[in-house]
C-alpha cells in the first residue's frame, strides 16, 4: 500500500480563527486560487506549486469550482 503524508501549517490562535470564520466576519474567498476534484488531485498539487498561488482546494466531487486561467495540467 502507498501511504501519502501531507504536513501543513498554521500559526496564532486557532479558536478565535474559527468563530470569525464561522461567523463569516472574514472572506477567504481572495485566498482560494482554484479548486479541483479530488479524481484531479495531482493536478492540484502541481498548480498548488505555481507562483503567487496560496489556496488550493480538492473538492469530494467531479466539479471544478474555480477556472484556473492559462493552467495546463501535466497529468
């Protein structure tokens, strides 16, 4: 079986990030560069790589949400 392990980050206080989020008082929208179904996740982590990108979403559905302007997969 091949195993994956993701390492993310995160910094400051977590809860209080939460209720903000949760009580839409900040839009992350401005964040999120593209989102891509998961059966497209390697695709996702090679545009995750490109520079200026700071969000990258993988969806549990087929639909892309975003469009990825002049973005052409490897895969």
């Amino acid at each position: 079986m091949d195993e994956i392990t993701l390492i993310g980050s995160r910094c400051g206080p977590f809860a209080p990030a939460l209720k903000l989020l949760a009580d839409e008082k900040i839009d992350v929208k401005p964040l999120i560069n593209a989102s891509f179904p998961l059966s497209e996740g390697l695709a996702a982590f090679e545009y995750a790589q490109t520079r200026g990108v700071m969000k990258v979403l993988l969806e549990m559905g087929e639909e892309r949400k975003f469009v990825i302007p002049n973005f052409q997969s490897p895969i």
